[in-house]
C-alpha cells in the first residue's frame, strides 16, 4: 500500500512539475510574442500620431535578427490558421456531402389544386396547407425504398418533353387559376419549378410561392427551357408562349402545325412546322412577334429535322436530321446561323457532320453551354466543340454497347442510364462536356425520372426516391407517403428536396 500510495504521490509530483514546465514555455514563447506585438502596434501608433511616446522610453526597437523571426511566427500561426480552417471546410463539405440521410421532415407542403401569384385571393390561400418541419414527416424508420422494386420502364427522360413556347399574360389573367386535368406535369427552371398542363402553366419557387401563373388552350403542351426561358408550344397546334422567371413575355402563331420549338437562353424562340412537302423553321422575338428568319427543307430532299436546339444566345440552331441517300437512311448533325455571319450562306446552313452519324440515329441533341453541343444517339454521346462560329471539326465520341434507357444533361454534364450487365438492371453513367466519365453507379430500382441538378444526381418514381452526388455514393433512398412527378434540389442544396405532383408540392428536410 505504502509502495503505491508513493507511486501515486511520484506520478502527482511529475505530472505537477511537466505543467509547471510547460506553463513556463508557453509563457516565454508567446508573452514574448506579445511584447513584441506590443511593441509593434505602439511604434505603429507612434508614427500614426495616435499615443504619445512613453516617457521611460523603456520601448526599444527590434533588431533585424528578431524581427524577422517575430515575422516568421507570424506567417507559421497564419499559415496553420489558413490549413485548420480549411481542412474544417473539408472536412464538413466531405460529411454533408456523403451522409447517408435515412429520413425526412416535411418544411412546408402547398396544394397544386390550385395556385395563384403573389396576389393570391383569400380562397386559393385556404387551400393551401403549411408544415412544420417536423409535424407531417417520417421518421425514416420504414423509409428506405426496397431495391428488390421491379419493372421500371425506363422511361424518365431527365427532362420532361423538351420543346415550348409562350404567351403575354395579361395584368387581367394574373390571378387566374390554372385548372388542372389528367394531363399534369412538371420542370426544372432556374432553381424553381414550373407546372403545366394542358390549361396553362404556374412557375413556384423553393418555397412553395407561385410567381406567374399563364393560361391557355392546348391539346398537347411540350416544354423547352434555357436558362432564363421557357417556351411552351402546342404540339400539332399553332400557338406557342414564351416565358421568363419574371412572366410570359410574349405569344408566337403559326399557320402550320408545330411539331418542335425550342428557346434561347435570351427568349428568341424557334419553331418547326411542317406540310406534306418540306418543314420549316421559323424565329421569333421574346415578344412572339417574327424575326422574319426562316429555313425551309424539303422532305425529299434536304431531310427531316428529328430534334432541333438553339444556341443559348439564340445566334445559331443546331439540328438532328434523318435524310435518305442511296436508298438507305442517314442521320446528320447540321448547324444553322441566324447572325450576320449566316446572311452571307445559303439557307444560313454553315456546317454539318455526316460521316460521324452515319450509322446512328440521334433522337436529342442540346447546347449544354455555349461552348458544347451533345447528341445523344442510340450508339452513345458525341460531343461537339462549338468555341467558335463554325463548330469544331474534332468531335468526341462516347460509345455506348448497352441499350439506353434514359438519358440527362446540365450545363456541366451528360448522363445516360443503359442496361447494366453487372448483375443490377441498370447503369447510370455520367460525363463532362469533354466526354470524359465522371462516375458510374449501378442501381436496383425502377425508376420513372432521372435528372442532374447541380451536383446531385437523383432518380425518382411516383412514390420514392434516391439522390447519389458526383462521386456516386447514395445520399438518400427514401420512400413517400404522398404522389410525386419531379424532385430535385431544395433551397437548401446540401440536405433538402422539392417533391412536386399533381395533388401537392412539398419541401422535404433530409434527416
């Protein structure tokens, strides 16, 4: 007893002195530390004209020796300061990024029954019902979708039928409601969603609010969006709107029936119409009303545009077209000019790629930025340079062997789910405007939607859904309680989620 009770009272003694030691060195380093400071801020003051010099005259300067070491600890402490807070950062960005959410809350939840601007009448605003974020959620106990769902069709396109156009929206009609039918289905725009139906359209933001709504008569609406524009056209009808964030801006008529339109990133629109012989496209302003720019091709002849695009300053449109020759059927990637630049070609047709769509059929083709084209083809993704006013001859080919079910874009990327040969039923592959694979995730699940917002890649069906981020690790596999057409990103981009379907729009809070 005595022997460890000495022990113990050797183990207080050694420990006591070490402190004593350490305080010492910390107050001899950094006291002296702060002298110098000190003695710096007072000379500084001193020459500012700030205090006056002591009257000891006790403060003498630093030789050159002990400046700069004071200097060097300093830059160290900064330095390391710079390192522990970035590597906190990392650190941080790295957890939220990779945490695997199990659950969810609900923040709010409008009814899509009906919606209105922000002059909402007083029965709209009845009908709509606000959570809190913890009141009508999951636990996310019994959330987690199973990954034995079968029979996905495949069908998710990553953006809902791509080709639109717009109509002014009179002061009178702002408060209009917009009726809902069978026919309902939603999109990305901007960092919002826009609905619309065959009865008009509602843009919502993040947080539940309707800005615009727009109605209209149509029997088959198709959407094309470009950054701060939207067009919605009736397909096989003759009228088209053109939107911004901010309203419509403006309505566009044809005489022949639309089959496809598209939107410039600065409102100018484009429509392709058709007769028995040829097809045609015509421009028009943000406002509807026609630039008086137009490019006819005959069927026999020229081909047939499959999908068309415009450049996001609306300066060039770029085609997919299927031609005959020899007897045999062609595919072509062909580029027109509407600037100054096409005024002096014929038809304003300044390029197109042959050879490398010989043998492919290409059923989308899209400007991800102003500087890349994509077509996407039943062979793979190639991707165009389009730096300068005539595209890059040097394309990029991706081939795909499996099948392609689905496919997605942004401004970043390019994606295509395929057939997985794996064992999973499918493959979600993702790539950079320079062809080159960012990520590859194999997934049991029968997905309906897929799409890419921001960095989040997230597939859905009516009733659940899954979100992975860029390097494919799953960040959430959860199953709703409720119907939903499209989810993407929330306000807060690291741990929510906008459901939107066509009972109710909910923000849900991933936990």
């Amino acid at each position: 007893m005595n022997c460890n009770k000495n022990k113990e009272f050797n183990a207080h003694l050694l420990k006591m002195v070490y402190t004593s030691l350490y305080m010492s060195i910390f107050r001899r380093f950094f006291m002296s530390d702060m002298q110098s400071m000190d003695r710096e801020n007072k000379k500084r003051q001193l020459r500012q004209n700030i205090v006056q010099m002591p009257d000891n005259g006790s403060e003498e300067p630093m030789d050159g020796g002990r400046l700069a070491k004071y200097k060097r600890k300093k830059r160290i402490i900064a330095v390391a300061a710079v390192c522990f807070i970035a590597a906190l950062g990392f650190t941080g960005y790295r957890y939220m990024n990779e945490y695997e959410y199990t659950g969810y809350s609900v923040q709010w939840e409008r009814s899509m029954r009906y919606t209105e601007n922000s002059g909402a009448d007083k029965k709209t605003q009845a009908a709509e019902t606000s959570a809190a974020a913890d009141s009508a959620g999951t636990d996310g106990a019994g959330e987690t979708a199973s990954a034995e769902n079968s029979g996905s069709s495949g069908a998710g396109s990553g953006t809902p039928d791509e080709t639109a156009s717009a109509e002014t929206s009179a002061p009178a009609e702002a408060s209009k409601t917009v009726g809902d039918s069978s026919f309902v289905k939603f999109a990305m725009f901007g960092d919002n969603v826009i609905k619309y139906t065959k009865d008009g359209a509602s843009y919502i933001d993040a947080s539940g609010k309707t800005i615009w709504t727009q109605s209209y008569e149509m029997k088959t609406p198709i959407i094309n969006i470009n950054g701060d524009y939207a067009v919605i056209a009736d397909q096989q009808g003759n009228e088209m709107h053109i939107c911004s964030k901010e309203g419509c801006t403006g309505t566009a008529k044809t005489q022949l029936p639309i089959t496809k339109a598209a939107v410039s990133a600065r409102g100018v629109a484009a429509a392709v119409v058709e007769d028995s012989t040829a097809s045609y496209i015509f421009y028009f302003k943000k406002d509807g009303e026609s630039l008086g720019i137009n490019i006819k091709m005959l069927l026999s002849g020229d081909g047939y545009p499959v999908d068309i695009a415009l450049s996001p300053d609306g300066k060039q449109i770029v085609m997919s077209v299927m031609y005959m020759k020899n007897g045999a059927l062609k595919n072509k990637v062909a580029f027109y000019d509407f600037s100054e630049i096409g005024k002096n070609v014929n038809n304003r047709f300044i390029a197109a790629f042959e050879e490398e769509f010989d043998d492919k059929m290409v059923g989308r083709i899209r400007y991800l930025n102003d500087q890349t084209v994509c077509a996407f083809s039943d062979k793979g993704l190639t991707f165009i340079s389009v730096k300068n006013v005539i595209p890059d001859t040097n394309v990029t080919f991706v081939p795909v062997d499996e099948e392609i079910q689905s496919i997605c874009y942004s401004d970043k990327y390019a994606a295509v789910v395929v057939d997985s040969t794996s064992g999973s039923p499918y493959r979600l592959d993702v790539y950079n405007t320079d062809g080159k694979k960012v990520t590859s995730i194999d997934f049991d699940y029968a997905y309906t939607g897929v799409l890419i917002d921001g960095d989040r890649l997230i597939l859905y069906n009516e009733e659940s859904c899954r979100e992975y981020n860029l390097d494919g690790h799953e960040r959430f596999n959860g199953q709703f309680d409720f119907s939903v057409s499209l989810v993407r990103a929330g306000k807060n981009r690291t741990n929510s989620l906008i459901t939107a379907g066509s009972e109710v729009m909910k923000e849900i809070k991933l936990r």
